[in-house]
C-alpha cells in the first residue's frame, strides 16, 4: 500500500456542502501518490448546517481519471512545496454512490429498522 492513503485501499476527503474536494501531493511521494489514487476508492464527506447533515458518497479512483490524468501530465517540475488539485463537489454529487445520511446525528439514508420505527 502506498503513503498517504488515508484507511485501507480507501482515501478519505471531507468538504462544507457545495465546497471542492481538495488532493494535496507532497514533493517526495506526491507523483507515486497520485498514480496510486487511481488505484483506490475514495469516501467523499460533506457537510452542513454544523454538521447536523452529513452525507457521504464513494467513488472508485478509475470512474476519476479525467481529473488523476491531467494532474499527472501537468505535474510540475522542478516541484513547488506542494501540488493541490481540486475535485467539484457537483462532479461527486453526481457520479459518486450515496453510501449513507446522518441527520441530527441519526442514520437516515439508508433506512434502518431503527430509522423505519421511529414515531
């Protein structure tokens, strides 16, 4: 497993409802890095309302290449302190499966027998 994955064979990226989900490569193991988010799957958090809504999606690093090739041809050299790309929220919202909703910190999507028997 390659540095920088955030849990196993999973990168996790959290944003304010409507923000952008934002990559950050590092000089030493950013280029490896980014060649292996191809690889994994990523859990995209986002949030509002002081998170008393939060959503969570998931999508495969293969369905993002659009975004992972282009940062990889456009990789600087000689390399700044840090390369920071950017993921829109709306491209996530669209492509990325919704895994689950918490509302008031309650598990409201996907329904739960918990969730179908509250009054």
């Amino acid at each position: 497993m390659a540095g920088g994955i955030d849990l196993s064979e999973y990168e996790v990226k959290s944003a304010v409802d409507g923000g952008n989900y934002e990559y950050q490569y590092h000089k030493n193991t950013g280029k490896d890095k980014l060649k292996r988010d191809t690889e994994v799957g990523h859990l995209f958090f986002d949030h509002k309302d002081n998170l008393r809504h939060v959503d969570l999606r998931y999508a495969h690093g293969n369905s993002m290449k659009e975004f992972f090739a282009k940062w990889l041809a456009d990789y600087p050299d000689p390399y700044p302190q840090r390369y920071r790309k950017n993921i829109p929220f709306y491209w996530i919202k669209k492509n990325g499966i919704l895994l689950m909703t918490l509302t008031d910190g309650e598990v409201t999507y996907p329904l739960t027998a918990k969730s179908t028997t509250r009054p």
